[in-house]
C-alpha cells in the first residue's frame, strides 16, 4: 500500500518556501526544482520532471518519467505531462529575467538544455532557502523518523551482537546486517547530500579497519571492497576475538533517515585507556543533547564543546592523524547529511524540530574508532534521543 504524504502536509511546505522566499529574496518571482529529493519534498513522488514555482501562482509539477505514476502516488494540486522542457515552457506566460534553480545540485549540461526552452538572463540559487525549510521537521516528519530510530536502535543494540561471529569478514557482516535492516522496515537506500558520494548501508570495520583512510568526509574509515568500491567492507579482514567493531550506518523510513553509529567489544574486553576515551564521547553527546534547544547557536556549541577538551584527548578526536573532520554533528532528514551543522560558521539558531545526529568519535591506533552516535530532535528542554540510549561497547564474549 503507499504511502502517500498528506496534501495539508504539501501545502504547508510550499507556504513556508514561499513565506522564507519573500523574505530572502523579495524580488522572486519564479522558482524551478530539478533535484529528486526536493521533488519528493514538496510533491511526494520522486519522478523525472521539474517543478515550476511562481510567486504569486499555483505551482506546477511538469513530469518526464512517469507521468502515471505521479499520479498514483502523489497528491500534489497540479501534475501535467511532459515529454521535453519545450512543453513545459508552454505553461508560462512570461518569463522573468531571472530564475531561482538549485545551483549546486544541476548538472550544466542540464542546464543548458533547460536554458534553451527557458531562455532567461540570469539564475541565483535557492539552495539556502531550500535547506532552510526541510531544517525544519514537521510533526509528520518527525513520526517517520521516530519509526526509522526504533528500527535502528533494535537492530544495532538487540541484533547484531547476535550475528557477530568469529572469522567472519567485514562485507559478509555488512550483507547480513542490510538484510535484516530491509526486513525490519528500512529503505534500503542511505542517501547523501556530498557530490559523487555513494555510501549503501554507512561504516563498518574490525579494528583497524575502522580508521583506514577513506574519501568520505566523516569521522570513520573502512578498507572496502577494492579500490573501486571503497565501501562497505573487506573480504579478507576477519573478525578476530579482541577486536573493537564498529557500525555507523543510515535508516531509513518513507525516506526519511536517522544516523546511530554502536561499537562492540567482541570476545575480550579492550584497554582501560580506548574504555576512558569512548565513555568520554559519549559523555560529549550528552552535553551536546543538553544543548540542542531552540535559539542556541550551533558554532556556540561547537566552541563550547572544543574548548572544554584537553590537548591529548584532542589528538585523534574526530577521525585519526591528520583526517579529521571539523564538526560535531549535522542535520539529518530526507538526506544523512543536511543542515545546520555543529560547526564554525552555522550562526543561524536551532529551531524546534530540527534534527541533529550528534557524533562524538576518537580514533585509537591500533584499535580503531570509538564513540557513538545517535540522532536527536530540537525541543525547549534540549535534544530528544529517538534510536536508543545504550552507551556503546557492548561486550560480545
């Protein structure tokens, strides 16, 4: 049966882009989304098409591929046919000189052909204005969310202690773990944000495994498959007993994700020391939670939080030598990786209902990545938990 998102809940949508337009931008008159996810957004299909925002007009939604089927699925106000840009220019009176489009998502070469049927001036982005308005969670959202962090915290703090197994290989762990996450409701996709990122599933290594160098932008490592698919996990690195594992993956509910990242301790226990550094994280999140409230500024947390570290416990915090990342978590939703970050430069103040994964790790030669992560929500009494409470390094032995 689908799942179709409320037509109150699309009104809504295009009544605060438009208010955050009008704001921003109060010269706008024309608006047009390309991007898949923001398709999905404001009309609830993911189709081949384009979306035509007029300021003072109803919005059209002009679909390529399929046509039919964005009429099965969603309940937006006005969907036509549309076999090239050429028919889609035929709903437009007149066209301004400028164009809002979403600059850092369009290929040029679809630009250009776009450009030939709409042959405005010039185009500015509507990039800001498009992450400010998914920031924020609506109640219909957030009960999305909510199912894809129950799914989440039962499968990485109930389930996977059960399929750890000795001599097992990182990619045949991640196969396991991807079946189970489908069957207990998860998506099957982990979607990102970052150019030319593919990712499946999220992070996962033994040991060491989990601070080898990778070209994703996070606090983890993993050796991958080859060089060519430099995810997922290894053949050859086998799950040996003393060894820290670490799973930092994506769950998905209706598209809508949650990030949780859960350590083990498989067969012994690891050294006092890598024990003191990842109850240290967690207690950073902690801090972090306490922090996400409406009005408090997301650079004032990041500050915070780094000035209160020592010197030593910042040596490898957030990733390993010299890769580091410099954030503390991110917004997360229709993509693992939106806005705000908790970070230098986001001076904007939380709202209630943003979503934040917050993500404290250290990196520990020779042992690998510990910490955690979990995703929360923004209310007046700080950070909401929705993918479970368990500290981390659930002892397998």
């Amino acid at each position: 049966m689908i799942k179709k998102t409320p037509i109150i809940e699309l009104d809504n949508r295009m009544k605060r882009f438009k208010i955050l337009m009008n704001n921003m931008h109060p010269e706008w008159e024309i608006t047009v989304i390309f991007s898949k996810i923001n398709l999905y957004y404001f009309t609830g299909t993911m189709q081949e098409g384009i979306l035509i925002i007029k300021r003072d007009d109803e919005p059209i939604f002009c679909v390529r591929r399929s046509y039919e089927r964005a009429l099965d699925e969603s309940l937006f106000r006005l969907i036509k046919p549309m076999n090239s840009f050429r028919d889609a220019i035929g709903s437009q009176d007149k066209l301004p000189e400028t164009v809002y489009l979403e600059a850092e998502l369009v290929p040029l070469a679809l630009y250009q052909r776009f450009h030939k049927y709409f042959p405005f001036k010039d185009f500015k982005s509507v990039d800001k204005v498009l992450t400010m308005v998914r920031a924020v969670k609506s109640e219909y959202e957030l009960s999305l969310m909510r199912e894809a962090g129950k799914i989440h915290q039962h499968v990485l703090e109930e389930l996977v202690p059960e399929m750890l197994q000795e001599g097992m290989n990182e990619a045949s762990l991640v196969a396991e773990l991807f079946q189970v996450m489908v069957e207990e409701g998860h998506d099957g996709v982990t979607r990102f944000g970052m150019f030319d990122t593919e990712i499946v599933l999220g992070q996962l290594g033994f040991g060491e495994s989990s601070i080898y160098p990778t070209y994703f932008n996070g606090p983890g490592g993993n050796y991958g498959l080859s060089p060519a698919v430099p995810l997922l996990g290894s053949r050859d690195r086998k799950l040996n007993k003393g060894d820290l594992v670490f799973i930092d993956v994506g769950c998905s509910v209706v598209g809508y994700n949650t990030d949780k990242t859960m350590t083990y301790m498989f067969g012994q226990s690891l050294p006092q020391y890598a024990i003191d550094a990842h109850n240290e994280c967690v207690n950073i999140q902690n801090e972090i939670a306490e922090m996400l409230k409406p009005a408090i500024i997301p650079s004032d947390i990041y500050r915070e939080i780094m000035g209160n570290l020592d010197k030593d416990f910042l040596r490898n915090f957030m990733g390993f030598g010299n890769r580091k990342v410099n954030f503390l978590g991110h917004g997360i939703g229709l993509l693992i990786d939106e806005q705000p970050v908790i970070a230098e430069g986001f001076n904007d103040p939380l709202e209630e209902g943003m979503v934040f994964a917050v993500e404290p790790k250290k990196g520990i030669r020779d042992i690998g990545m510990v910490g955690i992560e979990n995703t929360f929500i923004v209310t007046s009494h700080g950070g909401e938990c929705i993918t479970g409470s368990n500290p981390g390094l659930i002892p397998i032995f």
